[in-house]
C-alpha cells in the first residue's frame, strides 16, 4: 500500500518560517497542472501496478489556491494511472482565506476526505509575525467552514513565537477543541535556513525562545490535548478515535510513497534490501520544462545502504507515539538487534524515564518525545 | 686531505633571524648550489620544519670555496637545531666544529636560546663571528645590537659582520671571515679511528644514515666500526661527504665531516653524540660528552577510535626509526581504552610527534594532558617512578614526591619584568638573578618546577610581553614538593585519563576550575552529567550538566526524511569521536581541559 503526495507551489505570500518550496508570482496554474498529469501519468507507467494507492495527499505551497477542475484534473490522472481500488484518504491542505462553503463542497465532491487547514493561531499579532494570509477573524470562520463540510479535518498550529504570550498558546488550543476539530499537529517554531526568519534571527531582531520554554509548552499541549480526549499518536499529531493521518502514518510506518511536483520527495522500497529516495528539481520552470522535453524532473536520487536504512526506521518508528519502535520488525527485516547493540544505551533510556520498553516495542514517553531526536541519535549511535 | 685547507662551522641563530637564508646565500655564493638548483632554505627539508621556519634535525652541506688569495677551502656547514627541546643534540653537533656565526637579528637583538647556544659554543671553544642580519630593515639598531653582543663575548663592535641574507649583502664578507678566523680542524690521520655522530637519519631502503665528524684517524670504505657507547659493530659499507645529496668517496679523515651507511636497521644503535671507531684497532678512549638522552615530558596517545591501535603502534615504531629520543609503551585506560605512554624530549617534540602522526599518518588520536616524571619515595624504603598521574600510589604509603626542576632564562625587553615575575611566581618559581644586557633588554633567571611549564607557560609568557620574551631551560635535578593527585569523576565514575598531579596549594583552585572548564567542554546529555573533583576522597569541586531540554525538529513529513537521517548520521560521526566514560559522551577536548584554562 503506498502514499502519494502531490505539491502543489504556489501561495500569495511568504509566510516567515516556511521553507518549502513555493512561488507567489505566478498567475495561471494550468501549465503546472498539465507537467503534473505528465508526471503521474510517468511514474503510473513504472509504479501504477506495483502496489495499490492508499492515500492521496495534496501539499503545498497553498494546494486550495487550485481552481476546482484543476483538482478534478490532478485526481483522475491519478485514478487514471494508479490502482486507486483501494483509496482510502484523499487530504488537501487548505489556507482559512480559501475556505469558502462553494469550494469546500466542491472538493468533497471531487473526492476530497479530509483537510489539513493552516490555522497556526487564532490571534492577530500572531498571525501578523508570521505574515500569514488570514486574519483572526478568518481562521476561527474557517475551521467553523470546514466543520460544516467535513468530519475528517486537522488543524495546524504553531508554539512557541517569540513573544507569544503562554496564555495565547492555552488559548489556541482550546479553541481550536472547542471549534470541533478531531485532528490538530502542533508543531514547534522551528527557525529553518534561508527564511525571512532566520534572516531576522541573524540580525537580531527576533530572539527565538528558550529550549526551555519550548519545552513547557510542548509538554503543556501533551497534558491538554490528551485530557481532552485526543490519542498523542505521533510526536506532533493529536487524534480523536478514527481521525488519525492515514498518509502521514505511512512515512512513519516506513511505507512506500511517490512525490510529484517540484521539491517533492519519493521513497520506494523494491525489495528488503533495495531501496531507493529521490527528489525533484526545485524549480516550477525547470520542472515544467522537463515534463514538456518528456523528462522526469528529478534532482537527487540515492540508494538506501541498509544500516541508513535501518536508521531511518528507527527514528521514523520512533515517533509513533503508541505504535513505537517494534524491536522484532526491526531484527528481522533490518537486521539490528537493538537488544544486543544497544542495551546499555536502551537501559538508560529506560531508567532515564525517556522510553519504555514493553512487549518488545520502545516508545517514547512525554518527556522522551521532547527529545525524540537525541533519543534516536542514542540508539543509531 | 689537506687540514688546513678545511673549515668546520655552524650557524648560532634565533628562529627568523635569517639562519636558513643565511645558509641559502652561502650555498649560492659557492656555488654548491646553481640557482636553477635553489629552493628558499634548503637545508630544512622536512615540510614541517619549513612551515614552523624552524629546524628540528640537524643536517650538514660541504661547499667548495675559492678564496680571494686563490687557494682552494672546504667549509662544512653542519646546522643545528634552534629549540630547547634539543639542546643536547646542539651541544653535539657544536662540538664537531671548530667555529660558529653568531647570527643576530639587526632589530629584535639577541634572544634566549640564541644566548644559551652561544654559551654552549663558548663551552666548546668555538670561534665565533658575530653577524647582524638584517641591517637593512629601517628598524635595525645596529650599533645597540652589536654592542650588546661584544658585552657577551668580547671584542670591539666594528669587528661583527653587517649583512643582509635577503639581498646577499656583506655574505662574501662571512665567507672570508670563516676562512680567516675559524680555525682548521687538527688531528692524526694516522691514529685510531675517532669520530663522533652528530646526527643520523633513517633511510627505509639503507637503514641508518650516520652523520659524523672525523676527530682522529681515516675512515675507509669497507672498515669494521663499532660504536663505542652502544657498542654495536657493523661495517663501512658505503662513506661519502654530505653536498646538496650524498656523494661516496673512498675515506674520511680526521678533520672531515660525512656519512656512514653500514646496513644499521635501528636508529637506536647510532645515538648521537656516541664515538665512532675501528672495531679492529679501537681509540682508546671516546669522544667525551656523550649522553643517553631522556623524555622529560610524558603524554597519553590514544586512537579515537578502537580499532586504530595497532596503526598508531606502528606509525609510532616508524617515527621512533626517526627519531631516537621518542619513548612509548603501550597503557590502558578505563576511560580512553589502549594507547601509549609517550615520552618526549619537551614540548615542541612533542607537538612535532602529534602533526607527524596526523599529518602523515592520518590518525586522528586523542591526547592527554603532558606531565612530567615524579619520583616517588614509598613509606616502605622503595622509589618508584610516576610518568602516568593516574598511577601515583596512594596517598597513605607515600613518603615524598620528587618533581622535576628547571633554571629557565627569560630574555625580555625591561618593560615586561614585572609581568614576567608574576607568572614565574604564580608557576612557583624561585627567583635566582636579573641582568641588564643593554639598556632595554633584560637577562632574568628563575628556577621552576618542570611541571609548570609543560603547558601553557610558553603561551603565557608570549602573551605577556606581546610576543618579545624568549624561553630557554636546561635540566637542574629533582625537588621535593607537596604535591598531590587531582581526580576528576563524572557522575561518580573516575576518568583516569583526567588525573593531574598538582601542588597541594593550588588544588582547591585547580579542581574548581577544572570542574568549570569541563562542565563548559562537555555537551549536555540526555540526562544531568555531575562533573566532580576530589583529592583522594574528598570532593572538593562540583560543577553540573543540565540535561538537554529540548531536541526535536518539529515535522517529519516525506521531504524531511533523508535530510534529518542525513542530520544524524553527521551527529553519530560527531558521536564517534566522543569517549564514553559510563553513560556520559565526553568530547576529546575535554581531555586537555586544563590547558585551555588559561591563567584568568
């Protein structure tokens, strides 16, 4: 069962923190639409039959700025090419300001189950930081909107802004389970380079908060969240039963997944020992002139040594917060005995009260999650 | 060979006081080198030795000179080397010439080791010509200069030598000098073979190289050596003098500098300043001043990774061909695992032995803090001798702790004494003398524990006087001190590798601030890492790691899966070059804490 992700690059502005690829010039998306077709319609030919299509995901950039019949376009070249009779979740990731009763209707009708919509805050000057494209008024409305159409949605917030208040943090989240969403991913205000914020760090006009800071408020949302009736399924994600991200679940779960657009990812896994990442060039123009020369657009392409392999399952696996690391899977179908390895790495973590170990499977607890990536480190060390 | 006809000399300098270029124009003006032939300092041909501008090896370069009156000279030019880690093999190398230039920096005046090489001179009863270089530098001093070196050695300034290396001027003038003042070497052509080795270097493909001056007696080709202090014989299979490469000749007699090669597989047979002879019809006594040298300074080498120890152990027996002063036996560590105790001569040596084995070798190792090697007086009668501070008996069976002790000359423009005494008192210095040389330069003595000195002091005393302090030391024999052994523990398990010895004053002082120095050095964990340092049972400094409180980049979709593998796999390289000592990772860094603590 494998994942697919379409990226879709274009926003009306730049939000401060983002590094994803994306362009805000650009006025017609109809010839990007039309390399994409090409593009699924390419790797249909090679991958269409291997294993049927579980998920669906449109990332972006701003996917909701699609018009709906170049969605509609997207979709069936994907029904088109791949086994979809197994199609179980098709995400879009949507801005408040997109969020129009028309629109939402259109997608649901286009197949569309689930939306991830990029609230990050309820709070004006929050938003304003951030240089996002909604207001506050726009984002509670949306998520309202959203409700309205769809009972599979996520929400998207952001802690630990410099100078936000704690209270707004509270804040956000409450509303965001009071306004009914069953799904939230929060993550913290990473500073990524080559943004407008590492930019304002560097000159010292935005001082980032505290390691520590960061922390109470991760370990505050862990509390709040799953108080309130959410499963912490992922390091990020919050879940109430049945609403959890089939697609995200299967970058963790190690599965495989094609990426189409420009930047996107793809991961395949032939055999137990054969497996392939490759990315796409990060250039609309380039990408779209590639597809038109019946090029595939790709930018880097590495074989996975086994031991990286290994590694990646290990971290991956590890941020699945109930699922955990499974010390068998990984023994048998990776050939690392984490038990013989990394046993004193594995009993300090453990009496460190950072894992647990239990029925074979390791999995992070709370205050384990706030340093999920030391933990990995610890045991692929 | 005709005696009168040969010169045998050396050039005194201090480092970038023109020594090498000197020798350049030399070469040049002889002609021993055409200039298609030149390389800037010929004579430092290891590559370490011309990036420190400083030679480490001693080597020798016969030139052809005609003089003025016609007549045909050899002079022999044997170079020494210009640090105080090797003053024995300068005393040597001296004592195979008859006379030495005395070079002197125009500017800057004479310097410590530049004193000390001069008295070893004089010692050796050496002719010295005085030469300032330099003089055309617009901030020569000429006249102070020469006055100050007429102070030390007598004669009337106007008789020392002006040249400028870099442009030749006044070298013609140093060639005559030679001729005319050093004298020719005498000796019996006919006596007992007698010569000593100033040097040796090992070749992979003709073992030792030998190189020695002739005192007494003829050197043939084919003859039966023997090595009067080591006692090893072999034969003369190939002799020669010593141009820009080796050139075979016949045989060497008295009064003549060359090489020996006889199929010598260890370099420890041919020991510098030994007495060469004909193992047939032996001299009847050897050249006098022979010694055996000794490490002062021993350090921990240990491979940063596990697996490197036997590539260490044999980049260490191949630098040990070079270099017969290097000591080393294999220890272990709870902390470090397997590495070596290595001895040096001193500090230079041993920073040259660490570049080598990096440079050359490829290794990346991990090494201890230098310390000195005590003698240790046990309650029950018997002496031992420390060279690892982890292995200082206990407290409770020690009677007294003999340290090494050094007289350090300190040569110093007059401005800076005050500073200077203060760091030689805060290195529990005892004063002994002050000098004025000239005016504004300053001659001043003082007697230190070695162990003082074996790290930073050299730094310091550069950075107290801006750079224009010079350092020489020799040896004065043991003292006794109240000295004890300094622990470091982290969370609670003792890392030998970081025991020091130290004056029982300065423990409390050393052990705080070696505490805060490591909790600065030592990244923060997963969980809290107690840092402690104790003397014996007593804890009497404790610093603490906080634990890591955050590490998480937030999202981990399909675009930030190889980018944050890639993340890792460069964080687990970073991890490999760690020690792990319990469950804290401790940077090698950490492991010279005290030498980056500075003097604040």
């Amino acid at each position: 069962m494998a994942g697919l992700y379409l990226h879709i690059p274009f926003c009306t502005q730049r939000c401060v923190y983002c590094d994803f690829y994306f362009v805000t010039t650009q006025r017609t998306t109809a010839p990007f639409v039309r390399a994409m077709e090409a593009e699924i319609e390419a790797y249909g030919r090679e991958f269409g039959t291997q294993e049927p299509v579980e998920t669906l995901y449109l990332g972006g950039g701003t996917p909701s700025l699609l018009p709906l019949e170049e969605v509609a376009h997207l979709i069936a070249a994907v029904e088109q090419h791949f086994d979809t009779s197994a199609l179980a979740e098709v995400t879009l990731e949507m801005n408040p300001e997109n969020a129009t009763p028309d629109y939402l209707r259109g997608l649901k009708a286009l197949g569309v189950t689930r939306l991830s919509l990029g609230i990050q805050s309820f709070f004006a000057d929050d938003l304003a930081f951030m240089n996002r494209a909604h207001d506050a008024a726009q984002a509670e409305a949306a998520v309202e909107a959203v409700g309205a159409v769809f009972d599979d949605f996520s929400v998207d917030l952001i802690f630990g802004l410099p100078e936000q208040p704690f209270e707004y943090w509270g804040a956000n989240l409450e509303k965001a389970v009071r306004l009914g969403a069953p799904h939230l991913s929060t993550y913290s205000l990473t500073i990524e380079d080559r943004t407008p914020l590492a930019k304002q760090v560097a000159l010292g006009r935005v001082s980032p908060v505290t390691d520590e800071t960061m922390r109470e408020r991760f370990l505050f949302t862990m509390e709040f969240l799953t108080a309130r009736g959410f499963d912490h399924y992922e390091v990020c994600s919050f879940s109430k039963p049945g609403h959890r991200s089939r697609h995200n679940q299967g970058y963790w779960r190690h599965r495989n997944y094609l990426g189409f657009g420009p930047s996107a990812h793809a991961f395949w896994k032939t055999t137990r020992s054969l497996a392939h990442r490759w990315s796409n060039v990060r250039h609309l123009g380039r990408y779209q002139a590639l597809l038109e020369q019946h090029e595939l657009p790709l930018d880097e392409r590495e074989q996975i040594p086994p031991d990286a392999l290994a590694d990646e399952h290990i971290l991956l696996s590890l941020r699945l917060m109930e699922e955990g690391l499974d010390l068998a899977r990984l023994r048998d179908e990776y050939g690392v005995d984490l038990r013989l390895e990394k046993r004193a790495a594995l009993a300090d973590l453990e009496r460190g009260g950072l894992v647990t170990v239990t029925d074979d499977r390791v999995r992070l607890t709370r205050e384990g999650a706030v340093v999920a990536d030391a933990v990995a480190l610890k045991l692929i060390g | 060979m005709d005696l009168q006809r040969i010169r045998n000399f050396c050039i005194i300098a201090h480092i970038d006081h023109g020594k090498s270029t000197l020798a350049d124009r030399l070469l040049e003006q002889t002609g021993t080198l055409t200039q298609r032939e030149m390389q800037a300092q010929v004579l430092d041909s290891m590559d370490l030795e011309r990036e420190r501008g400083i030679t480490i090896k001693s080597h020798a370069i016969r030139m052809g000179y005609t003089a003025p009156d016609g007549k045909d000279y050899i002079l022999n030019l044997i170079d020494t080397p210009g640090h105080v880690d090797f003053t024995y093999e300068v005393s040597r190398a001296l004592n195979a010439c008859e006379g030495a230039i005395l070079v002197v920096d125009a500017a800057q005046g004479i310097e410590a080791q530049t004193i000390s090489n001069l008295y070893l001179a004089l010692e050796a009863d050496l002719e010295i010509i005085p030469v300032l270089n330099k003089v055309d530098l617009p901030s020569a001093r000429p006249d102070v200069v020469a006055a100050t070196i007429t102070d030390l050695i007598g004669g009337n300034p106007e008789d020392v030598l002006q040249v400028s290396a870099k442009t030749g001027a006044g070298v013609d003038a140093v060639l005559e000098a030679i001729v005319r003042r050093v004298p020719h070497p005498t000796g019996d052509p006919e006596a007992p073979l007698k010569a000593i080795i100033f040097d040796s270097v090992y070749d992979t493909f003709r073992g030792s190289v030998v190189y020695t001056r002739v005192f007494d007696g003829t050197l043939r080709t084919g003859d039966p050596i023997l090595f009067m202090a080591t006692k090893q014989k072999y034969n003369a299979e190939e002799i020669g003098v010593l141009k820009l490469g080796m050139q075979p000749v016949k045989e060497l007699t008295a009064g003549e500098v060359g090489y020996i090669i006889g199929s010598v597989k260890d370099v420890h047979d041919t020991k510098v300043g030994d007495t060469v002879t004909n193992s047939r019809t032996p001299a009847a006594e050897a050249v006098p001043g022979f010694r055996d040298v000794k490490p002062m300074v021993f350090s921990g080498l240990y491979p940063t990774d596990a697996d490197d120890f036997e590539d260490l152990r044999a980049s260490l027996d191949k630098l040990q061909l070079n270099d017969a002063a290097l000591t080393y036996e294999p220890e272990t560590s709870a902390a470090l695992g397997f590495g070596f105790r290595v001895g040096f001569l001193g500090m230079l040596h041993m920073e040259i032995v660490q570049e080598r084995l990096d440079r050359e070798f490829g290794l990346d190792i991990i090494t201890t803090l230098p310390n000195v090697r005590y003698t240790v007086a046990l309650t029950d009668g018997e002496e031992v001798s420390v060279e690892n501070p982890s292995e200082m008996p206990g407290t409770g069976v020690i009677d007294e702790i003999r340290e090494p002790y050094i007289k350090a000359q300190i040569i110093t423009p007059s401005e800076y004494i005050g500073t200077l005494m203060q760091l030689c008192q805060d290195r529990r210095g005892v004063y002994v003398n002050t000098q004025y040389l000239d005016p504004e330069r300053v001659d001043l003595q003082y007697e230190l524990p070695l162990a003082e000195i074996v790290f930073d002091f050299y730094d310091r005393l550069k950075s107290v006087s801006r750079g224009y302090a010079s350092l020489d030391y020799e040896f004065i024999g043991e003292r006794t001190s109240n000295l004890v052994k300094l622990d470091v523990m982290l969370n609670g398990d003792p890392v030998d590798a970081l025991s020091t010895i130290v004056h029982r004053d300065k423990a409390y002082y050393m052990g705080r601030r070696l505490a805060r120095k490591l909790k600065e050095l030592i990244p923060r964990q997963l969980f809290e890492v107690a840092i402690q340092a104790a003397i014996g049972a007593k804890v009497i400094a404790r610093e603490t790691v906080k634990p890591l409180r955050k590490d998480v980049t937030a999202r981990c979709y399909g675009g930030d899966i190889s980018r944050k593998r890639k993340l890792l796999e460069k964080q687990k390289e970073g991890k490999k070059r760690m020690k792990q000592v319990g469950a804290v990772e401790v940077p090698q860094e950490a492991f010279l804490a005290v030498l980056s603590m500075g003097d604040d």
